[in-house]
C-alpha cells in the first residue's frame, strides 16, 4: 500500500497554506507502506518533536494498520522559498 495524502487543498495561495511544509513516511517491512505529505501551522510553543508525533498520529487515525509502523522518512521545514 502506497498512498500520498495532503493536510491542505491542492492550488491554495501561499497565504491559506500552513507555516511548515512536512513529509512522512511510515512502512511495515514486507506489508505496507504510506507517504503523506502537507502544511501546516504548529501551536506556538510546538517542538519538532510536538509536530512529529500529532502528524504520525493524524497519519495512524486515516490508517490504523500504521500503528505499529517504522518511520523511514520525517521532513519538517519552512512552508517558503
């Protein structure tokens, strides 16, 4: 299982887009993987690690089967350029 999914609307303006811009990649070796991918704006006071463990929960509620999952991949940067 491949799957790539977004916390924000395709073709939305700079500005409706979140301040951070992440990737993840969770994988069950031999039995699934899913990559997600999206914006967003973490609380004030978030720590990378606040952000890293609401995004793989948000990732494991659309797929429980994650649960127990590897993460192979966490991106976490600057939603500019």
């Amino acid at each position: 299982m491949t799957s790539q999914t977004s916390t924000s609307a395709n073709n939305t303006q700079a500005a409706e887009q979140g301040s951070h811009m992440w990737v993840m990649t969770l994988e069950k070796p031999g039995r699934g993987m899913t990559t997600q991918y999206g914006t967003w704006t973490p609380p004030a006071g978030a720590t990378r690690h606040d952000v890293f463990a609401a995004l793989r929960g948000h990732i494991v509620a659309e797929h429980p089967e994650m649960a127990s999952a590897n993460t192979i991949f966490f991106s976490l940067e600057p939603n500019r350029l």
